[in-house]
C-alpha cells in the first residue's frame, strides 16, 4: 500500500512555531522506510500526521492515491507501534492482540475460533507462543514489544508505522529484533515506516532514509546516496562522525587553510570560492614522506579497535581529529608529513556543492 | 520512647474524635433494647424518609458517575480554552457552604424565583419537593468523582487510548474497554465517596426541602426533626442506620486492594 504525504503543515497549538513545515513524501508499495533527525525534528509528528492521530492545519494524507481524512479511514489498515508499547495493562496478552478485531462491527467481526486462531497464528510469528495468557506486566521489554507488534499486524494492515520501538531495548536485544523486524517487513510484504533517532539503525534496516530537520524533509535518499551525496553539512555530520576542513576552490583545485592539508582537485562544476570540506575518519590518509629530510609534523596514536576500524586520534596543529584504519590494513601509515582528504564532499553556506 | 507517646496520642485523638460519637449514638439508640430500637424504623414517616434517602442517593450517584467520568475525560485528554475555569467550577461545591448551594436552588426554582412561577404554571414542582431534593445533592456530591478520577487518567496518558482508536475502536469502546478499566479502582472510590456524602447530606436538602415528613423529609432531616420532638430513641437508631450506610460505603472503598491481595495469594 503506498502512503503520498502532501504538504502538510503542523503548527505549535498557540504558538506560531511550524512543528512541520510543508512536509512532502512518497514512500511506494513495499518500502521500508526510516525517518531520522535530532529530537523535536518533527519525526513523530509526521508519523502521527500519516495515523491520522494530530490533525494538520494543511496538507493531506494519500494511502493508495485515497485521500485520509480521519483516523476512522485509517483504521484496521494501519498498524501502528508506540514508543512505550501502550498495551491495554488490564488485558491478557491474546486480549491485547485480538483488539482490532474485538472492537470490529459485530456483522464484519470473525467468529470467536477464527480470532483466537488469529492470536496462536500471530503469537507464533511473533515468537511467543505460550504467552497468551499472561498479562503484559510478567512480560520483559522485548516481549512487550513484539506483543505490540501484533497487536498492531492482528487486522492484518498493509502499512506499519513504528515510533522509536527499540528505544527501551537493551542493545543486543535491539539487534536482534531488528534484523527480525526487516524480516517480518518482507515476509509479510508491508510497507513500513519507522521513526528513530539512532541513524546506525535506519542505515541497516531501511532501504531509503528520509532526514528530518526543524520540521522539514532535509533529504530523502537511500542509504549509499546519502553517504555519497549529503544535501547538507548536517546530514553529512549526522549520519557519523565527520570532519570538516575550511580552504578555498582556486581554479579547481581546493586549497584548505591548513597547511598540513593537501590540496586537491574538485569535480567540475565547483566555482571558485570559499567551502567547506567533510570527510569520514576513515576516508582520510596519511601522506609518507618522500625523502629523509621531511618532517614527519602528523602522527596519530592509537586509540583501541571497533566495528572492524583501528581508532588514531591525531594531531593537527591545534586540533585533534578522529582517523581510522581498516583493521586488516597490513601496515597503517600512522606517521606523515600531509593529510591527504581528496575523498571529502564539498559544501557552501551549509550546502553540497553540485 | 517519643515512638509510644505519639502512636498512643494518635489512637487517644482517633478514639475520641472518630470512634466516640458512633460509639454513643448506638448506645443511645439500644438505650430501651433492640426490640424498642429496630420498631421505631416501622413508622410510616421513618419508612419513608428512609427510602427517599435511597432513591435520592441512587440517582444523583449514578449521574454524576457518568458526568463525572465525561468531564474528568475532557478535562485530562484535552486542552481548551476555559479549561483551568472549568476545573476550579468542579470543586466549587467543596468550598461553598451547603446552605448556600440549597439557596442557590431555591432562588431559581423557589415560588418567588427565577423559573419557580413558570414551572408553577406547568404544575411541575421542584422547590419543597422531590427534584429539588436531587437537585441539591447532585450539586453537593459533583466534585468526588471527577477529583478522585482525574489524577488516575492524567497518569494513564493517551497512548493506550490512540492505540485503541487505531485499531479501529469507537469513542464509547475506547472509553469501555480501555480507559474505565484503567481508572476502575479510582472510580470505585469517588462512587462510595459520592454515596457517603449523598447519604448523609443535610444542609443542602434542609434549605430545599420543605420537610413535609412523610414526602420531603430524607434520613438526616428526619433524624432532625425526630430529635427536636424528643423521640431520641427514634432519632439514634435512624442515626445508627444512616452512619452503618455511610460507614460500609466507605468500608466498600478497599474492597478491590483486598480482592488483589486474595488474587496473589492463590498466583
């Protein structure tokens, strides 16, 4: 089921501040999409607004090129799941599940088999088999979610809106649900947005991340594009660590202010003036000396291994940057005289130089 | 040491305060035996104030239960203009004195009042009768449910409720099978308060009354005026009655912590 998002305008309740600002999107049948920003981005705010949940001052919502104007239009076609699970306390889990289908109209409603046999089916896809009957408050915080997660698949909708629904995870648990979530999304063939803060998460499960910033879409690309192409310095800096270097486009070529920076070539098309250079640490390198009389003025120490990257913190002039190697990086050049960062994208006044 | 001396002070001031006057009205009301005692409620007037008392307490506890849980519902989930008005509008009826809220009754129903000679025409009265009677305990006994519910649904939150209504549940299903649930043992508690203090209401119900014995006349008056006609057996044992009411209605109010324990005993 596709959603179409057209702009849609939230304000503040009494106050003039645009929680979201003529907000647009198009997320097709079957994607697995993350939304991703710093708090009060309005990242939930748009997922409530596709619920239907806020009402928007302008702007509508499309699920299959229909226009949405109620939550009762929504209803039964959208899962949704709660940053805090919200499950009904005083109810068993298989009551918790089987709501959307309790609360139908008794004409459309199931027979009473066809729900519980509904329930077993969702309790095993959800990996909870025997848990039925007890109440959500004997359940650990994972159980809890995939019992929200049922809750929300149990009316059987083609569309899955998560808000933040690993934020009370612990880590090895997050990981595995995660992998297990993009699972579930291709199995059942969902579309599904997810909201979250954490943007290793997004980068693992979606297939295209939309970056949220004061309240608008900053960009909307997949994974690869977004390292390669970041619209902004800030989606540069928020999708991991980033360093940035100040220098000049002199007749094509980027002279940084550093000294110890190489200058490097940029793509055609950049004109001369001021910008900004971003690189990842682990784009970075570090330039041996040619002859024996260089001074050897870098030197990176080393600071411990992650995630399959040696980590150096390393000292330039006045500043200390992160640098790192791959670990299978037979011998790291870890002492030079110049850092070379050719790989870095280029922005000015905040932008992506194109 | 400073231990004993405050526990035993506490239980002197319960004794004495508390435990004291039902302890001397049931004495008073025995004073000629049981048998003399239990044949003063078969008058026709007891009778019937008794059952006034009833019917008075059985409907203004059922509408403002329902108006209790509709307004504390609006007054948690939803910020509007007036708001802080309203809320403060609720616990008027604790801070007025009841005379007054019985004056305010009978200024707009009262045979010189607002609509008092309108109605007169239609030949429905509420002044010196019965409607005026529910009237008065209504307002008396709004606040306690709304005051005992509210905080229980402001911790409760909304995400249950949005959950409800994703999936599909109307407004009076959401309100049925998700938030009640949630606020029952709160809500159990303002509906005992609001019988307890129906029960025993006097000032209000005096101003707007009448007491015609036998018509207008609820427990408390009647105990009032049996008192002033020195019929104090009569009048103790209505007293006892109405504290043994009022008493196992409060008593009621722990009922579901007890239930609870009970419950994980047997898990």
């Amino acid at each position: 089921m596709s959603i179409e998002v057209c702009n849609l305008v939230r304000l503040a309740p009494g106050a003039q501040q645009r929680l979201l600002d003529d907000v647009s999107l198009k997320v097709p049948d079957g994607a697995f999409v993350a939304l991703v920003g710093p708090s009060g981005a309005g990242k939930t705010t748009l997922l409530r607004a596709i619920a239907g949940l806020d009402n928007c001052n302008s702007g509508s919502v499309l699920l299959d090129d229909r226009p949405m104007t109620s939550v009762k239009d929504r209803a039964g076609r959208m899962g949704f799941v709660f940053q805090n699970y919200a499950l009904f306390p005083h109810m068993t889990v298989a009551r918790n599940i089987a709501f959307g289908l309790d609360v139908q109209p008794r004409a459309e409603r199931p027979a009473r088999a066809q729900i519980a046999k509904r329930v077993e089916e969702l309790l095993e896809l959800m990996q909870l088999q025997g848990m039925g009957g007890k109440h959500p408050a004997k359940l650990s915080g994972g159980q809890r979610q995939r019992v929200a997660l049922a809750r929300a698949l149990a009316t059987g909708p083609r569309v899955l809106l998560l808000d933040e629904p690993f934020g009370a995870l612990d880590p090895i648990v997050r990981r595995s649900i995660r992998s297990w979530l993009r699972e579930l999304h291709d199995t059942l063939g969902l579309t599904t947005i997810l909201v979250t803060h954490d943007q290793e998460e997004a980068l693992e499960v979606a297939d295209r991340i939309v970056v949220m910033q004061s309240g608008r879409i900053v960009q909307d690309a997949s994974p690869m594009d977004l390292d390669e192409q970041p619209a902004t310095e800030f989606v540069m800096e928020f999708l991991g660590e980033a360093v940035s270097f100040a220098g000049e486009v002199r007749h094509g070529r980027m002279i940084p202010d550093d000294a110890l920076v190489i200058p490097f070539v940029v793509p055609e098309g950049v004109t001369d003036g001021p910008v900004v250079a971003m690189i990842r640490p682990y784009e970075m390198a570090i330039q041996k000396p040619s002859s024996e009389q260089d001074v050897l003025s870098i030197y990176a120490a080393p600071r411990g291994t992650r995630n399959g990257y040696r980590h150096y913190t390393l000292q330039l002039g006045e500043r200390i940057i992160p640098f790192y190697r791959p670990v299978d990086e037979a011998d790291v050049q870890v002492q030079g005289v110049a850092l070379d960062i050719s790989r870095s994208r280029l922005f000015r006044q905040g932008l992506l130089c194109a | 040491m400073t231990r004993y001396v405050v526990w035993v002070a506490s239980w002197l001031f319960i004794l004495v305060v508390l435990v004291t006057p039902p302890a001397l009205v049931l004495t008073e009301a025995l004073k000629d035996g049981l048998v003399a005692s239990l044949a003063t409620l078969s008058d026709p007037d007891a009778q019937s104030a008794i059952w006034l008392t009833l019917r008075v307490s059985a409907v203004a506890v059922t509408l403002n239960t329902v108006f209790g849980i509709l307004a504390a519902w609006v007054l948690v989930k939803f910020r509007f203009p007036g708001r802080q008005f309203l809320q403060i509008l609720v616990e008027l009826p604790l801070s007025i004195s009841p005379v007054v809220s019985g004056l305010v009754w009978l200024l707009l129903f009262g045979a010189q009042g607002w609509f008092g000679p309108m109605l007169e025409r239609w030949n429905i009265h509420i002044a010196f009768a019965v409607p005026g009677i529910i009237l008065a305990t209504l307002f008396v006994t709004l606040p306690y449910v709304v005051r005992t519910v509210m905080p229980v649904m402001e911790v409760q939150g909304r995400d249950a409720e949005e959950a409800a209504v994703l999936a599909g549940a109307g407004f009076w299903q959401v309100l049925w099978h998700v938030t009640l649930p949630g606020v029952r043992g709160a809500l159990l508690s303002g509906v005992l308060l609001t019988t307890a203090r129906a029960l025993g209401e006097f000032g209000a119900v005096s101003v707007v009354s009448g007491h015609i014995p036998g018509e207008t006349e609820t427990m408390p008056l009647h105990i009032e005026n049996l008192y002033n006609g020195y019929q104090s057996v009569a009048a103790f044992t209505m007293a006892a009655l109405l504290a043994l009411m009022a008493m196992s209605a409060v008593l009621l109010r722990s009922a579901p912590e007890w239930i609870a324990r009970l419950q994980e005993k047997k898990a």
